[in-house]
C-alpha cells in the first residue's frame, strides 16, 4: 500500500529562554494511504505536536515529513497552505471555530478559505451539518452550543475542503457514549469512502475502531500496532 504520510527522524524542540525542551525526539512512521489509524499516549508527550507536523501546521526542527512523495518540511509557506487547503482536514484538540459565526458561516469559511464558489458554499455547508446530525442548529453560534455539538461543527468544517486525509485531535472528548459512537460511525463511513483518517485519542472506544494504533510515549514511538 502507498504510504500517503511518512516521517523521518522528525524531531521539534521548544526553546524558551536558555532551556530547550523536546516535544518530539524521533519519530519515523508510515501512514498508509486510506488506513484508519489512531495515536494515543500519555497527556504532554507529543501527540498534537507530530499531528501539526504531519498536517504541515508546524515544521520539524529535525528530520523530514513527506506528504506522499512531497517533502512538507521543505516547503514554502504559501506551498504548504495550498497543500493544507486542498488535501488535510483538521480538527483541532480545542476545536477552535470562530465565535462570531454561526454553525453554518464557520463551516463555508473554511470552504471559501479553500476556493470553493461561493454559490456552492451554503448547500455544501447544509449538507455537511446534515452529516453531523446538526441541520437545526446552523444558525447557532459556538457559544449556544454544547460541547459535543461544537465538536460535530468542527467535525463537519474539517470536511468543508473534501480532503483526502483527515487529521483529529481528540474528535470526541467531549462526547457521551452515545454521541461517540454517533462521531465514530461518521468517521468509519468517511475512511470507507476512501479517506485517510488519523485520530489522536485517550478513548479506548476509538482506538477499538482504528486498524492501526501508535504509541507515542515521550516523543518517541513507544509501538506501533499495524
Ligand atoms: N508552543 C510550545 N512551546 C513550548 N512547549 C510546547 C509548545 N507546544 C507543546 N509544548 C510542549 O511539548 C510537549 C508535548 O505537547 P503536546 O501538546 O504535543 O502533548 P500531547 O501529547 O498532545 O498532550 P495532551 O494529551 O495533553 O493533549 C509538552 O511538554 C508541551 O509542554
Ligand atoms: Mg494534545
């Protein structure tokens, strides 16, 4: 199978004042291209940090990270944003949508972020709050929604792009059982459809789904289960 993420002795550091500190060490794994994989590991070892690099939000400051046969960490700024724009979808670990839009806006914000015309923007925005089981809610600002609601918008923004690859941090930390499952269901049904999908989680139920599991335990790759 091709590997659509790869990374290569990445490493970043943090330098604050005299003292620098290493969010990852090494790291060297491969992402098959459709794969459903989920990295878990103990709070503060790394986790967001190798998703942001994977994703090109960030840059190693060793090592190389290719997205397919691209080297990411090479790249120029406005390359990689055009990359991000048209192949990764996030969600981040405190979901970040605007609080001055409703549902629906932070959703076709992301989409005009990544070109799409605004003539598509709104039934494309309805379809995807559908998805998430949100219709009634488009006109309701994050702040008037409950977590797990937010983290839905979230899910459904993330998809605003049609990415191939989706990268989640924590998709449903803030969700009951139910509503997990709900989540997980949705994200099964995209990796069926073809998508890469990379979850970054504490919750056994979502590790359960994954077909790969990657033990990152002080910036490091404790196991891979592949
Ligand atoms: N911008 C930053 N500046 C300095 N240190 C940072 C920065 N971002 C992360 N770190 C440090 O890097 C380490 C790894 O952080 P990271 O956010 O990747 O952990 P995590 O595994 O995602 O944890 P959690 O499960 O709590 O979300 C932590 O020690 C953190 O303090
Ligand atoms: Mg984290």
């Amino acid at each position: 199978m091709n590997n659509i993420i790869r990374t290569v002795h990445a490493a970043k550091s943090y330098t604050i004042g005299e003292i620098t500190t290493f969010a990852l060490k090494d790291v060297s794994l491969e992402i098959p291209q459709g794969s459903f994989t989920c990295i878990v590991g103990p709070s503060g070892h790394g986790k967001s940090t190798l998703m942001h690099l994977i994703g090109g939000l960030d840059r190693p400051s060793g090592g190389k990270v290719y997205i397919g046969d691209t080297e990411i960490s090479r790249m120029a700024n406005n390359e990689l944003a055009s990359l991000r724009g048209k192949r990764v979808g996030f969600v981040f670990q405190f979901f970040n949508l605007l609080q001055g839009l409703t549902a629906i806006e932070n959703i076709e914000i992301a989409m005009m972020l990544a070109g799409i015309p605004e003539s598509k923007q709104r039934v494309r925005a309805e379809e995807l709050l559908a998805v998430v089981g949100l219709t009634e809610k488009a006109g309701s600002k994050p702040g008037q929604l409950s977590g797990g609601q937010q983290q839905r918008v979230a899910i459904a923004r993330a998809l605003a792009n049609d990415p191939d690859i989706l990268l989640m941090d924590e998709p449903t930390g803030n969700l009951d059982s139910v509503a997990e499952a709900e989540v997980l269901d949705l994200l099964q049904g995209l990796h069926r459809q073809g998508k890469t999908v990379v979850i970054v989680t504490h919750s056994d139920e979502v590790a359960k789904r994954a077909e790969r599991i990657i033990r990152v335990k002080d910036g490091e790759i404790a196991s891979k289960i592949i």
